[in-house]
C-alpha cells in the first residue's frame, strides 16, 4: 500500500526526552503502523554532491553540545538498509556512505514514531550545490518508493530562527506565524512553484528562514504529492516565538 509522505517539525533536541511534541509523534506512528523502510532527509546532514546512508547498523549521532548527560546518552539502534540505500541511489544518483549516522535531527523524532527500532532507516543528504527547485527536481525522483512501503520524510522547521527565539516561550511573532501560515496554504493548494519560492511566499520571509537548511526538507516531502492524496498538520504549534513545530501529513497509510 502507498506510505505517506511526513516532515516533521524537530525542534529542540530536548524533544527526545518526550513531551507534547513526542507524545503527537507517536500516535502519528500508531496510526500510520510500520512501513517496510524510511527515506529521512534531516536538516543536520548537508554535503558536496548527495549522499545517503548505506551501512547496516547506522550510528546514533549526537551532532549537538550542552544538553543533559540524558539525551547525549540517548541511542537509537533502527537498522539501516543497504538494499534501500542502492535503490535511492539508483533513483537520485546519490553516493553511498557509512560516513554518517542517524543525526538529531533524524532519531530524536524517530525514537518516539517506532519506540521499537524496527523500522529500517536511511539518511539522504542535503546537497549544498542545488538550488531549492533542484531539491524539488530530486525529491520526485523518490516518489516510486511511496508504492514499495517506504516512507519518504523530512525533519526540520517551516520557521528557524535561533537569534530571536525567546528562552521563557510566548506568542509567536507576527512574521513567524505569518510565514507559518503561507507555507500551510501553499501546501494545501498543492503549489509547490510557490514553496519553491519561498521568499514570496510571505512578507519578512527571511527572518523566518535566515537560512535555509531546516526549510528545504519540507521541499522533499512537497515533491511527493499525488493526485488524490490529503494533506493534513500536526503540532502545529511555534515555540519561543520562532520556531515552528508544524508536522505534515501527505497521504493516506
């Protein structure tokens, strides 16, 4: 049965430790059930050129500092695929690597979707030398895995901005949900063109985005939209002011 398509808004890595962002994420594996494998695109592995994991037993890395000994002691043993790895390979011309791991931003949400581990996962990197369409262009070039029991996920934030995130929480500012909001509608028109060009898609995007690595995952999960599937939100929620927790759902399990 065709998977869905999920990003994910990470966060803080403390969400590891579990919460209300957790606690969503695992009734969003609940009722998606387990997929024969996962494609995670995080915001944490950026590279020359596209690479994805390819070992058996990818490490648990702690690509942080200054958190509790708890979370840096956090491990989580999923098993990698290197049969996936090729076909994603195959599909995107992506390096094979064991140079790399799970990073945060990939197992600090995975670990509550399947507490298990038992979903096979592989990583596939952010290649620096494409433009946000070229992410586009590649990401629907995974779209064939959707109707073999894989997932294709993105993990990052809609909003990242660190410089302005308040320690003590509050409202959002104006231009974090209003950007928030513009990348919500343009996901359930289904105009890409416009996520794509996310500069546009709302005023004082830049200080939504000041840069844009924790953005372009969502652009992997975008490219998989198909005719017919839903789209739907989870923790849609902005923390300290600036950054944007909201999920998407694309598809039906």
């Amino acid at each position: 049965m065709r998977q869905p398509a999920i990003f994910f808004g990470h966060g803080s890595p403390m969400n590891a430790l579990g919460g209300p962002y957790a606690d969503a994420w695992r009734a969003l594996g609940e009722a998606v059930g387990k997929p024969k494998g996962v494609v995670m695109v995080s915001a944490h592995w950026e590279t020359s050129g596209p690479a994805v994991t390819a070992q058996a037993t990818p490490e648990t890395i702690h690509d942080f500092g200054g958190f509790p000994d708890e979370l840096h002691a956090m491990q989580y043993p999923a098993p990698g695929s290197p049969g996936l790895a090729a076909r994603v390979s195959e599909l995107t011309g992506a390096t094979p690597t064991t140079q790399w791991g799970l990073d945060h931003g990939t197992w600090s949400v995975l670990a509550h979707v399947w507490p298990q581990a038992d979903v096979p996962v592989v990583q596939l990197s952010l290649d620096r030398g494409l433009d946000a369409r070229g992410h586009h262009d590649l990401a629907k070039r995974l779209a064939p895995l959707r109707d073999k029991g894989i997932i294709i996920a993105g993990s990052g934030d809609f909003v990242h901005n660190l410089r302005t995130w308040k320690r003590a929480g509050g409202e959002a500012y104006p231009w974090a949900s209003g950007f928030n909001e513009a990348v919500k509608a343009a996901l359930l028109r289904g105009d890409d063109d416009a996520l794509i060009d996310w500069v546009g898609l709302a005023e004082d995007a830049r200080l939504s985005v000041p840069t844009d690595e924790h953005y372009l995952p969502l652009l992997y999960v975008a490219a998989q939209r198909a005719p017919g599937d839903e789209v739907s939100f989870f923790n849609d929620v902005i923390e300290g002011g600036s950054i944007s927790m909201t999920g998407v759902r694309i598809g039906q399990a």
